[in-house]
C-alpha cells in the first residue's frame, strides 16, 4: 500500500497513531471549525491505520488533563483519519513518551456526538488545549491544591473540567469557581517549573486567556478589582 504525507500547520505538538473505520459519518462542521491549525503535522496512511505524529516538546504529568486532551483531539480528527478501528494516542517530547492512549471506534462516535451537542464546552476546551502553555496547565493543578485548603473542600484535577463542563450548561456556582481558580492564579503568578529555582511570572497573559473562556461559557469575567476573598465569599 502506497504511503501517502500530507503535512499540515498547527500551534501545538504531540504524537497520534489512529486507526478508525471508513464507515463512520463525518464529524459535524463544529468540531473541523474548532481544530486549531498546530505546527508540523504529518499524516501517514497506510492499508492498516492513519498515523498522525506531532512533537509536543513539553510534559505535563497530570492524567486528568491528559486524557481529556486525547479525547478533544481525537474528536477534532476524526473526520481526517478514519481507516480502521481504533485510535492509539502518544504524547511525546524529545526524550519519551510520556501519555499513551487507546480509543475504541464506539468511544470515539460518542466523543463526536458529545462535542456536537456541547458547543461550548468544546469551544472552552480549544482554548485551554490550543492557548494555555505548560507552565499554565501546570499551575492549574496546583491551584486546586491551594483551593483545597482555602475552602476546607476536596479539590483534584478532574475538578477543572468539570467546572469548564457545568459552567457551560449554564451553572452560575461553576463559573463562579472558575473564576476562583482563575484568580488564585494571578494572585500567586506563575512559576517557571521548567527550572531548577525558575522565578515566577506575572499573570495577566493568563488571565486574559481565561477570560476567553469565561466569555465562551458567558460567565462574568476577572475585573482588576476582583480578588480571591471577594470571589471566594460569594459562592
């Protein structure tokens, strides 16, 4: 069977292997109009699978967000590879695979259904996927930590989504959280965990990135007087 390359341009690096069968409908025109356009992307297919390999030169190692970025992805794609079965995704950068994941073509049809009934949750998770940069995603995690002994409450990584998720089907108490998180983050900066000792950042890039999907989710967003304590009080 002849390979064939098709490269394309995208903003963000990492490595899926996917196989999908032909027979599957074609994602709807929300999930193509959501795919950001990434750097480098080189499609191979063969008489077996479609492999889609792109270096994500970065590591987050938080399952969490790891698997609800293959999900995301996988959505986005599917209409591009679709030649057998299953989708098997890797991230990598450039010592190791450091995320695997396999998708089973059922999976992958709900994956596509969920994200055309859910606009903008998978307009939020573009955003967060395609904008926020590792050092961001990671003070994401730890920002739950923080809220977690700020509010005598149970804080994980799983709980971002799910704010992302209910705040898009119109939970006011949800958006109130992401803001919450958003603003802790401006409050304690960013810190460069790429480096031994790496100093800490300001935040107002990020902030401005999370009020992109708190205006997708229509949720009010960060004001300059806003601070923790106010946000926190009124939930």
């Amino acid at each position: 069977m002849k390979i064939a390359h098709i490269t394309y341009l995208f903003l963000f690096p990492f490595m899926i292997i996917s196989c999908i069968n032909n027979n599957v409908a074609q994602t709807a025109e929300l999930i193509k109009k959501s795919s950001r356009k990434f750097k480098e992307v080189k499609i191979v297919t063969t008489n077996k699978c479609d492999t889609i390999s792109i270096n994500e030169d970065s590591f987050i190692f938080d399952t969490t967000y790891n698997s609800h970025k293959a999900d995301y992805v996988s959505a986005v794609y599917f209409e591009t590879v679709k030649n057998a079965n299953d989708v098997y995704i890797e991230f990598t950068n450039s010592e190791h695979i450091f995320y695997q994941k396999s998708l089973k073509e059922e999976y992958l049809k709900s994956l596509v259904d969920f994200y055309q009934s859910n606009q903008k949750y998978c307009e939020a998770q573009k955003e967060i996927f395609s904008l926020y940069n590792a050092e961001e995603q990671w003070n994401i995690v730890t920002a739950l930590t923080s809220l977690k002994s700020e509010m005598n409450e149970s804080f994980n990584s799983i709980d971002y989504f799910n704010y992302v998720l209910d705040a898009s089907h119109g939970n006011s108490v949800n958006c109130s959280k992401l803001k919450l998180l958003h603003i802790l983050i401006k409050e304690v900066k960013l810190e460069n965990f790429w480096e031994k000792g790496g100093k800490r950042k300001d935040a107002a890039e990020f902030v401005e990135k999370s009020n992109n999907v708190l205006e997708i989710l229509n949720c009010t967003t960060i004001d300059k007087l806003d601070t923790f304590e106010i946000i926190r009080d009124s939930i």
